[in-house]
C-alpha cells in the first residue's frame, strides 16, 4: 500500500534538503511559540519556497487566531493548515471555507471512547492525524514522542483519509503500520537528536523503514491474495 510520510518540525535547509532527498511526501513547519520547533514565518519563507514543488508543504498551528492564520495563507502559501489545538468543527469548517486551503485535523488518542470525535470532523476536515493524547501538565500538544496503543486504531475505518503520529520512530513505524494500515505517518521527535534538533541520519532511516514496511504489507497482501 502507498504510504505518505511525513516529516514534520523542520527547522534548517539542511535537514529540510535530507527529508527531500529521502523521498519525504510531505513536510511540516511548526507555528506554536512554546514548541522548540518552532520557526517565525521570515524564516519559514525561504524553507517553504526550497521545499515547493517537491514535497506537499504543512503547517503546524495551535488555535490560532483569523489573523496568524491569514500571515501564514498570504506568506507562506502552504499546501496543508494542520490543526493541533482545540478547534470544533464549526472552526475547522470556517478555516477550511476562509482560506480556501486543505485542513488536517489533529485528534488526540488514548482510548477507544477518544475516536468518537471522528464522525465530528468526517466531512468537514480534510485528513485526521491520530496522536496521543498529551498529559494534564503539557505546554503543547504534540512533539512529545508518546505513543499510544496503536490497537485502538485496528481496523478502523474513519470514512476519512487519516495519518499516524505520536512516538514514531525507524523501528518502531513497521509495527504500526502492520496494526493501523495507516495510510500515512507523521515524525518529528522520532528523528531528533535533541528537541528541536533534526538528525539527518534518523530521517533517512525513517523514511526508508515506512517505504521497506509498506513494502512487505505489499508482498504479504499479493501472495495472500494469490493463496
């Protein structure tokens, strides 16, 4: 099965240049302050603009206001508003209606009760992204590098193009794909050295473990279907 991967929280043309090269699908830039992979949009401009073209480009805001979200359209032209605070789905709509781009929205996980939100953005968001549900005391929702009990998402299906995240990393992105089937995987402290730090080594492992496991679910499918 096709996989999308992407790499998300890139902050320097380098590491930016690494998940290109590796074949990332799409790539994300963080617009939250307290997140240590955040970048201003001055900044995020000349990523954006080396990453056109070759990878689907996502931002990365936090219930941010009509106001961020217009510097960002107008600045930044991105592919993807990814949402990963607290929007309804009455302001998923309206972002998705105002800007006239596609909306990713973020859905907490820890147990099955949590995927009851799903019928709520079915419809409305364009793609969900399953992460784990933060902890009580977090200062930001994502980028923690938890994962949850990826069985809660076995045999799942949403109705909606969906993406796996929360806790990935090389050896753990085949195990679960072969639970979800994820359709795509989201990293981003999973190939960090430090918060904030991207290694180019840990990206290119990766993206080559999604594409070997995909790969093998792939196999596995035809010589089953062969049986």
């Amino acid at each position: 099965m096709p996989v999308i991967v992407k790499i998300c929280g890139l902050k320097t043309p380098e590491t930016l240049d690494t998940a290109l090269d590796a074949g990332a699908d799409m790539v994300g830039f963080v617009f939250f302050a307290p997140s240590p992979r955040h970048v201003d949009i001055s900044d995020a401009a000349a990523l954006v603009e080396r990453a056109r073209h070759r990878a689907e480009i996502a931002v990365l805001t936090v219930d941010a206001d009509d106001t961020a979200l217009d510097a960002i359209a107008t600045g930044l032209r991105p592919d993807w508003l990814q949402l990963h605070g607290h929007e309804t789905p009455e302001r998923v709509a309206g972002i998705r209606r105002r800007f006239g781009l596609r909306v990713m929205k973020a859905l907490p996980v820890e147990s099955r009760a949590d995927l009851a939100a799903v019928a709520d953005y079915a419809g409305i968001a364009d793609r969900l992204l399953f992460d784990a549900r933060p902890p009580r005391d977090a200062t930001r929702p994502g980028g923690l590098g938890t994962p949850f009990d990826w069985h809660i998402l076995e045999q799942l299906d949403p109705g909606i193009a969906f993406m796996l995240s929360g806790g990935l990393n090389a050896e753990n992105v085949a195990a679960a794909l072969r639970i979800t089937h994820a359709p795509g995987v989201d990293v981003s402290s999973g190939v960090e050295r430090a918060p904030g730090e991207k290694d180019p080594g840990k990206i290119r492992a990766f993206v080559h473990a999604a594409r070997a496991a995909a790969a093998a679910m792939d196999a596995t499918s035809g010589v089953m279907s062969k049986a």
